[in-house]
C-alpha cells in the first residue's frame, strides 16, 4: 500500500512538472509570436513609406542608410511566414488538439497562397481548401478545445 502512495506521489510531481514547462513552452512562443508581430509591422511600414516615397520621384539613394533590405518584401514575407508557421508547429507538438493541427494547415496554406503566384487553378484549390478547415474548425471541433487554448496563452 505505501508503494501506491509513493508511486502516486510521484505521478502527480512529474504531471506538474510537465504542466509548469508547457507553460513555459507556451509563454515563449507567445512572446516569440508578438516580436515577429512588432518586427513585422516595423518593417512594412517602413517599406510602405519606401514605396509612397518612391512614388513621388523622390531619391532615397543618397540617404546615408541602407535601405536596401526593406525594398524586397516578398523575400522578407516569405521568411517571416517559414518562422510563423514553424512556431505554430511547434505549438502543434506541445498541445495537439484538433484546434492546433487546422491552424496549422491554415497558416501553410495562406502562405502558399499569398507568397506563391501560381496559376488560377491552384489558388482555387488553395482557397477552397482554407474554406474547408475554417467549415472544419466551425462546425467539427468542440467549442471547449477553442476556449482552452485561448485561456491557457494568457
């Protein structure tokens, strides 16, 4: 009988443990998620005011900074969405939920979508298919898996 106990014991310390560093896990992909944001939002607005300033005919080659890395923003896209689905991957593995796995295939697929310029075809299919995992998400996946993983990024 004290072996149950013990091993109980036990049980219950590694289940907390476990619990404490999904916490943590999931507090640094949030934080992680939010920088990507501000960095994001930092340098589309920078290459907007690029653009605007371009359209006036006005010459930012002699500017004494280098500007040159917010002029591609399709390359810069196409790495930061690469670093945003990796982290929602990792999510993935930490908290499988059906929740977890759709927005995984949404965020894959939007990037294709927006950063490859296929023919019409595989756009179609690339939106029908983001239709199809939001009609999953909506009408499939229990309201209570959404709200948790709400409530647990807080």
């Amino acid at each position: 009988m004290p072996h149950r106990e013990k091993a109980k014991k036990h049980l219950e310390k590694i289940e907390k443990h476990t619990h404490q560093s999904e916490h943590v896990y999931r507090l640094i992909l949030h934080l992680l998620e939010r920088t990507i944001a501000a960095i994001c939002i930092i340098v589309l607005v920078i290459a907007l005011i690029l653009q605007v300033v371009s359209m006036f005919g006005i010459d930012i080659t002699s500017l004494a900074v280098d500007l040159s890395h917010f002029t591609d923003v399709n390359t810069y896209l196409h790495h930061i969405t690469t670093i945003v689905v990796g982290l929602e991957f990792v999510r993935m593995l930490i908290d499988t939920t059906p929740a977890n796995i759709l927005e995984v295939l949404t965020l894959a697929i939007t990037r294709h979508v927006v950063l490859t310029h296929d023919d019409f075809w595989s756009n179609l299919v690339s939106i029908v298919c983001i239709a199809i995992l939001f009609a999953i998400r909506r009408y499939l996946v229990r309201r209570h898996e959404l709200k948790e993983e709400l409530v647990e990024t807080e």
